[in-house]
C-alpha cells in the first residue's frame, strides 16, 4: 500500500462517516483511525469511551469532579456506601460541645 492508498482509504472513510455530533477534525481523526485500524467507527468510538473513563479514573480526575460535585468517590458509588458509613464514623454522633476539652 501507498500514500495514495492511504489518502483514498481516509477520504472513503470520513465520507462514510455518519456522525452529526462530531466536528471536522474528530471525524478526520476518526476516518485516520478506521483506516489505520482497519477497524469499524463504532468500535473505535467505544473503545476511545472507555480509554477516556480509563485514564480519568487511573488519574483521579473522576473522583475529583465526582467530589466537587456530589460530594462521593468512585469507590463509594461501586459499594453504594460513603467512606463514613464504611467505617461506622456516622453510627455515632458528634458532639460539638467545645467545653468538654476546657477545664
């Protein structure tokens, strides 16, 4: 195969491509990977799904953004329990009362 070959194969690819959602440049890349792959784009799409969720989760980021904005890990959702019930740190109430330590 050539450059031509290539080029060819690119162009059919991203004409093929049928993903309204997609700009110019990931469908272009998309097209690159099909060829190069020799693989179908909805492979391809699931399997850059679960690259990104992979690399979020391996880096943090997922509970990062999981913390911000639902105040849980990843690890708590899989076990359906925070780190607090986990532990039994919320089986007993804490008692504010500051004056208990001043004597």
């Amino acid at each position: 195969m050539s450059l031509d070959d290539l080029e060819t194969d690119v162009e059919l690819a991203f004409d093929d491509l049928d993903y309204d959602f997609l700009d110019r440049e990931s469908k272009q890349e998309l097209a690159m990977l099909s060829a190069a792959l020799d693989a179908d784009e909805d492979e391809l799409l699931r399997r850059a799904v679960h690259m990104l969720f992979q690399s979020t989760t391996e880096s943090g980021r997922l509970d990062f953004h999981l913390r911000s904005a639902y105040d849980v890990t990843y690890d708590e959702y899989l076990s359906g329990m925070t780190y607090g019930e986990m532990t039994g740190a919320n089986q007993f109430p804490q008692d504010d009362d500051d004056r208990r330590y001043q004597f």
